[in-house]
C-alpha cells in the first residue's frame, strides 16, 4: 500500500481492531523494518505507542532532558568537562525552554523530579508528547493517544493536537479527535482509503460509498441473473431447432450424408455460441463477486442485543449508607436508589472510584460499610471485560453453563456477533478487549435469562469505530437497566441516557442526564 503525509496536516487513521494500524504506525515510526518497499520521512520523528506500561524515572525523563538538565547544573557549578557541553548541545536555554513547554501542556504544577509511576494515565501521555516536541520532532505518530484519559484530559489533549503545527498522525477511534483531522485514512487489507476532512465527513462519504456499492450489487445481480435467463432461452431455441431440423430432414427425404453435415455446422455454430455465452457469465459472476466484495468491506459491524427486562417500579440499585472500600475519602459515602429501566451514566475524573462503584453496585466488592443491593440477574462487564476465566474458551463455557442443547443456537449468536471458529477456540484471556467485549454482549443475546440490570465500565476503549458504532445501538434497543462508566462524551450522548451519577471532591451527585 501507498500513502504520502503533507508537512503540517493532521492525518487519522482508522480500521478495524487487529487490521494492523499499531504496526503501521511502528512501521512508519521506523521501529520495525518494512518486508518490501520503502519507508521515507522529511523530518524528526517523535512516536507515542498505545501501551505505555510501566514507566521508570521522573517528569524529566518523560520529557528526556534530566541528563542535559544535570550538565547544566554541572556546568554552572564549576565543571569543565567537554563530555557535558555534547550533552547540552548548545541548548543554553533548555531550563526556560522545559518550563514553557509544561506550562503550554497545563502541566506547570509538576515538579521534574516527579516519579513517572505517580502520574495519571492523562499526565503521562501529555507529558511524552511535551516531550517529542521539546526533542525537535516536526512528525508526531501517535497510537491511540486518548485511551484511558479521562474527560478533561481527552480535551485538552484533542485541543492540543488540533491547534498543532507538525505533521500529524493519529491513529484512533476517539471520534471528537477525528473530529479535528484534516483527512482520515482507512486501513483495509490492500490500501490505505483516503477520505477528505474529519469524522464527520468521514462518515458521510463512507454511507455514500456504502449505498453506491449496494447499488452497484443490486445492478450486478440484475446483469447476472438476465444474462442466465438469456442463456437458458438461447439454449432451449437451439433445442429445438435442432429437433425441428431432424423432424424436416425425415418428412423431406433429406440425404443422411447432407443432413449429417447440416447439424454438424449447426453444432459448430452452437458451440461458439456457448463458449462466448460462458465468457460472458464468468464476466457477470466476476462482477457480482467483485460486488459483493464491496458491500462486506462496508458492511457496518452488526451485534445482537442482549435480552433486557425489568419492571417500571422494580428497584434494581439500592445503596444506603454505602462506604465505598477506596477512592478519595472524601466521597466514598453515598446513597443511592434506582427503579425500573434506567440509563445511567457514571461520570468522574480518573481515580475518583466509578470502578470500584461499579464492582460494588454489583456485588463484585463489598462495601466498607452499609449496605448494598442490587437486581437478581446483574452482569457487570470490567474495563478488561473479563466476563469469563481466563483459561476457558468460549466453547467450554457455553458447554458447561447451557449444554448441547442450547450450544447451537449460541454459536451462532457468537457467529453473528463477529467470532469464528478460532475465537471460539481461543482461550478467553487471550482474545483481544474487543473479541472479549463481543462474546461478553453475544452470551448475553444467547442466554435463556433477560438481564436485569447491566452495568459497564470503560468497555468502549476496546473498540474500533464500526464496533463502537454496533455497540452504541444495540445499547439503545437494550430493555433493561443500564448503567455505563466512560470517559468518551460521544459514545454517552448515543445511549439516550436518562440520568447521570457525577462524582464531586465533596460526594456524588444524581440527577438528570444534561445533553
């Protein structure tokens, strides 16, 4: 696949999960070597991969200056060592410079020798971009850069990059990022699709492609399936030419030797007829597969909803004088009563609790004190969604909790939620958190119970747009009671929520859902 970068443009990338975007982006990175073609840059490249794991040293080293700062320092003490001016490499004013660059970041409260493991996932991924661009790079590859930050983070990291002058590239699903793009690139098994402008635009053009290839198919079937008929007609009139020939042959005495040579030339004639007839088929039926190529490529992801139920007056929450048993102390007291098939959305800060609410709300931590009562039939589906062990397969678990009557019915739930045969195989801790999410929403479309209540934490991090997308209505068609943590606004507004549970330094607080 080709694809060219202008110098200053914000470029998105786009794709499914495991079509390969992470080891492009190591690809054009320079972090690993290409199989055939070549790879060139005009610039500096600064790269951010999507898992930054545990990080050793301080602010600085995230920033990569302590050891130039040390020379300094060194230097302004006395010390001659001509080692310690290649350090500095003429960067005289790295000190200023290193305090510009936080405050620019919003991180001027950080002290340089911070450790890098106190940080917030939101703090870490600024400060390495503060970084990349203090290091001089004019080409920014970011992976998934919003993942895990929490709403105030993800603006001020979408601002940052949208008001940013190198060239650009993100690969994401954080759509009000996209937003801001000046072009998306879809990533498809040959090429890179290039579409002008951000998600919004994106998304146009990709319904209009969608509709144009359903068109083209409809056409192509309609071409396919008259050809056929013609054949078949075209064949039946040979038929019957060739038994009127004979018929005429005997009433008139016909010569055998000349009746012989007559549907001899006619056979020859009908062979040719039939070899051009065979082209033209195989040309329809190449088109119509090239067709219905074009409309699987495009097709939008499809999931089943999961069966939901509960009554209007049904309390399915009940949380009195509730100790939440971590998060801030100020706020781990809270009451909370919810009836019926309400759709709530947890909003807060990273580290403030809504996971531990969460696992709380549905018995999967007990509560430090109080008292806490939820629906009968409550599934909770982590931000790993580890729904079940590890070391199972998905065809285990739906052998040893349905049997082999249920079994096939489920699989092909699991089929139509986007899962083969080798997922189906695959030990559950292996998958993806996307494979892990669409088996968790699939066992819950296939199970012979309707699920009371259903709560989420985080689960959209492990999408891709078009799953994001399938989720996002199948949660809208979804009957019972919901209760969703995320940090995306996007994927929130989309849920129809109908309150929202927002966590304050002094407490939660209920109320209506505020569009």
């Amino acid at each position: 696949m080709n694809a060219t970068f202008c110098a200053r443009q914000f470029t998105g990338i786009v794709g499914p999960n495991g079509s390969g975007k992470s080891m492009l982006a190591q690809i054009m990175a320079g972090r690993v070597a290409t199989t055939q073609g070549a790879v060139g840059c005009a610039g500096r490249v600064g790269y951010l991969p999507q898992w930054l794991g545990p990080l050793p040293g301080t602010v600085a080293d995230l920033l990569g200056v302590r050891e130039a700062l040390d020379a300094l320092a060194r230097i302004e003490a006395g010390a001659c060592d001509p080692a310690l001016f290649d350090v500095i490499d003429d960067r005289w004013a790295l000190a200023s410079d290193v305090c510009t660059c936080l405050e620019r970041a919003g991180l001027a409260h950080l002290p340089l020798d911070r450790p890098a493991q106190a940080l917030s996932g939101g703090e870490t991924v600024r400060l390495m971009l503060a970084g990349l661009r203090l290091g001089g790079a004019t080409v920014l590859i970011l992976d998934e850069p919003t993942n895990h930050l929490d709403a105030q983070a993800r603006e001020q990291l979408v601002d940052a990059l949208g008001r940013g002058t190198e060239t650009r590239i993100v690969i994401s699903h954080d759509r009000q990022l996209l937003e801001r793009a000046d072009r998306i690139l879809e990533l498809r098994p040959t090429q890179l699709a290039p579409y002008t402008g951000g998600y919004s635009l994106y998304r146009e053009q990709r319904e209009a492609q969608r509709s144009n290839a359903q068109s083209a198919l409809t056409k192509a079937k309609a071409v396919r399936d008259s050809l056929e008929q013609n054949i078949a007609a075209a064949r039946q009139r040979e038929v019957q030419r060739a038994s009127h020939g004979r018929k005429v042959a005997r009433a008139t005495g016909t010569p055998a030797i000349v009746a012989n040579a007559q549907a001899e030339r006619a056979e020859q004639h009908s062979g040719h007829q039939r070899i051009q007839q065979a082209r033209m088929a195989q040309a329809a039926q190449t088109q119509l597969d090239e067709a219905r190529a074009g409309v699987e490529l495009l097709r939008p992801s499809q999931l089943i909803t999961p069966q939901g139920h509960v009554a209007n007056a049904a309390q399915v929450v009940a949380l009195e004088a509730c100790e939440l048993p971590y998060g801030p102390a100020a706020s781990r007291f809270i009451d909370l009563a919810l009836q019926g098939p309400v759709r709530v959305g947890v909003l807060g800060p990273n580290g403030c609790g809504k996971s531990t609410l969460l696992k709380v709300i549905g018995n999967m931590l007990a509560p430090a004190s109080g008292s806490a009562r939820c629906a009968e039939r409550t599934h909770l589906i982590d931000q790993q969604a580890q729904t079940f062990p590890p070391e199972q397969n998905i065809e285990q678990v739906l052998r040893s909790q349905y049997g082999t009557a249920e079994e096939g019915r489920l699989r092909q739930v699991f089929a139509n939620a986007g899962l083969d045969a080798r997922q189906m195989t695959t030990p559950f801790g292996t998958l993806s958190g996307g494979e892990r999410l669409r088996a968790a929403l699939a066992w819950l479309a296939g199970g012979p119970e309707q699920t009371q209540l259903l709560l989420l934490d985080e689960v959209n991090n492990h999408l891709d747009i078009a799953a994001l997308e399938a989720v996002e209505h199948l949660l809208r068609q979804y009957q019972g009671a919901l209760v969703v943590s995320a940090h995306d606004r996007a994927f929130l507004q989309a849920l129809q929520l109908t309150h929202r549970l927002a966590w304050r330094p002094e407490g939660w607080i209920f109320g209506p859902w505020e569009a």
